[in-house]
C-alpha cells in the first residue's frame, strides 16, 4: 500500500493541522497550531517531507494543496512541488478523543517496556508470543514476554490505571515504537480500549493495535519453590559468563557447578578449547550442575539494575531463576541446556 509511505495533512478547525501516519500496527497523530487560509487535507510522503522541512530556511513553513494533491512547500526563498495523494484514501486512524486516558509515571512504563522487551519471540509462526502481555489488576501493572526458551516478568505499582478484566498482548513492534515515544517528560497518558492501547506524550498520540489471541499461561512457567539459592555480585557474573560464551556454541551453551561458596562456570568446544572459572557466591547447599544458554543469561543481567542477583535453581533439568535481590518485582526465567 503505497499510502502507508505517507503522512496525512489535513486542517482541523481555523488554528489546527492534524498529522498522522500508520502502517496499521501503529498510528501516530499530533496536532500543531496554524494558520489556516481554507479547509482542506492532502498526504505526502513523509520521508520527503521530514528530509525537505529539515533543510529550509526561517521558522514558518507554507504548505498548499495544489491541483492533483500535488503539495506546494514554501520557506524564505524556497520553493519545492511535492506529489501528494488525496486524503480521503488515507486509511483511518484511530479515535482516542473520547477515551479516558490515565497519567501515569513515563519513567515507570518506559522500564517496564525495557525489562521485557528483550525477550519477546521472533518466530512470526508463534504470534501470540510476538508481544508483551500488559496486565492491570488491583496490585498494580504487569508485563510479561516470553519466546519459549527464556521469559521475564516485571511488575509496578501505578496508581490511576484502570482495571482491565483481562491481559492485552501489545505487538513487538508497538512496545518498541512506544519506548521511543517515551523518551521524555515526567508524565505520559495510557488507555486500553480493545482493538488498540493508547499512549499520549508531548502532545504525540500513539495507538497500537493489539495482538487478538491468547497469552500462555505464564506463572505455570515459573517455578514457585527452588532447593538451592545463591547471591552472586552481577558485575562478577556477566563477565564471566562472557568469557566463557567465547569457548562455547548453539547447541553445548554455558555449563553452571553451584557448590559451596562457589559458582563454577566453564564450556567446551571440540573445535576450539575450554574454558572454566568460578565464582564466588554465598551458597552453603547441595551440588547442582545445570547448563544455560550465554546469551539468554547476559540479556537478562543487563537488565537487572541491582548489583547483586539471586540465582535459584533445583535440578539440572528445571528452570533456572535471575532476581534482583534488592527488588521482588522483576524476575527472569531461563529453561536449561543438556550438559
């Protein structure tokens, strides 16, 4: 749709000029004050626009609807001719004007976004995983993402949302869109008001549309009681799983030897070598020997803000657990690797 490439232009009354663009995942729409000399609207191409705005001179730029929707871009001593398309086949955008939106922390939805972002699924097949879950209940807001292989989970409490009866899957690439969009101010404004969930900032409106299907059930996934539990530094942790990812492939990952006082980490490639180091850790339980994939252990680390983690584990065959110890409300789950 060639349409979709463009940006829509169109007056709003005598001192507003409604902009917006879609690739119908994720509408954008802003209203800036004008000087309207007659009604109208037109839709050009939005990079064009942006790349000949960006370089003309003065402050005021003029914009006039030509014969065929062709576009008549005016500054100083400048003038461009742009081909445009007629409005009225511009696709829909969606309405937020009689919805109630919410304020809400920027800073606190813009870390949710973060701490689950990472671990979204990419297999297109498996479209229920292709977004986060975002859920609001009595106890506050939740996100959670998940590819199958590894899943995070992070909760706030945020005053001013409105319940909802239930979880509502925002797609990849509106949680990216909407990280951006988040980027700055103290406030932002949200509503979920199915097909779409809105989110307002510096006078930007966003609207995505939601994922129709049904999230897994997440908290079967993550393990309720762990045998053995050890506190490690992070900053320690992630440079030694590095070092040891550097010795290691897609199919042997990371091997991890928890024992007392100890976290032995090491790997072994036929083709290239080996590589062990240990760790110190405040652990005082029973051995256990589990194997993770390096990757999925390094994502996760670099997105707990504390200095120290806890690392639950039981068996070599069960989910491993990453927690912040200065927070209970982030945690991530990773399924192990034969060893």
């Amino acid at each position: 749709m060639p349409m979709l490439a463009n940006v829509l232009l169109k007056t709003s009354g005598k001192k507003q000029l409604l902009l917006a663009a879609t690739d119908l995942t994720v509408s954008l729409s802003a209203e800036l004050e004008c000087e309207t000399q007659a009604a109208g609207g037109l839709t050009v191409r939005a990079k064009h626009l942006h790349d000949i705005v960006a370089n003309l001179p003065g402050a005021t730029v003029e914009i006039e609807r030509m014969d065929n929707n062709w576009a008549e871009i005016r500054a100083g001593r400048v003038k461009y001719k742009l081909v445009g398309l007629p409005d009225r086949d511009f696709p829909k955008i969606p309405d937020h004007r009689e919805i109630e939106l919410s304020k809400v922390k920027t800073s606190t939805i813009r870390d949710m976004v973060d701490k689950t972002m990472f671990s979204i699924c990419n297999d297109e097949t498996r479209f229920h995983l292709n977004g986060v879950l975002f859920e609001v209940g009595d106890d506050g807001a939740r996100m959670v993402s998940t590819d199958g292989h590894r899943l995070s989970k992070v909760e706030r409490a945020i005053d001013g949302l409105p319940k909802l009866s239930a979880g509502v899957i925002i797609p990849k690439k509106g949680v990216m869109e909407l990280k951006k969009l988040l980027d700055s101010g103290d406030e932002c404004e949200i509503a979920v008001k199915t097909p779409f969930i809105f989110a307002k900032n510096n006078g930007i409106v966003m609207a995505i549309k939601l994922i129709d299907s049904q999230f897994p059930p997440y908290e079967q996934v993550i393990p309720k009681k762990h045998d053995k539990r050890a506190l490690l530094d992070k900053g320690e942790l992630i440079a030694a799983v590095k070092r040891a990812q550097l010795m290691s492939s897609e199919t042997r990952g990371v091997k991890f030897a928890l024992s007392n006082s100890v976290l032995t980490i090491s790997s072994d490639n036929p083709d290239l070598g080996d590589v062990k180091e240990e760790v110190e850790a405040e652990y005082s339980g029973d051995e256990v020997h589990i194997g993770f994939d390096p990757k999925y252990v390094v994502d996760l680390l670099n997105h707990i803000d504390s200095n120290q983690v806890a690392l639950e584990l039981n068996g070599e065959l069960d989910p491993g657990l990453l927690r912040p110890v200065s927070e209970e409300n982030y945690l991530g789950v990773i399924m192990p690797m034969r060893i």
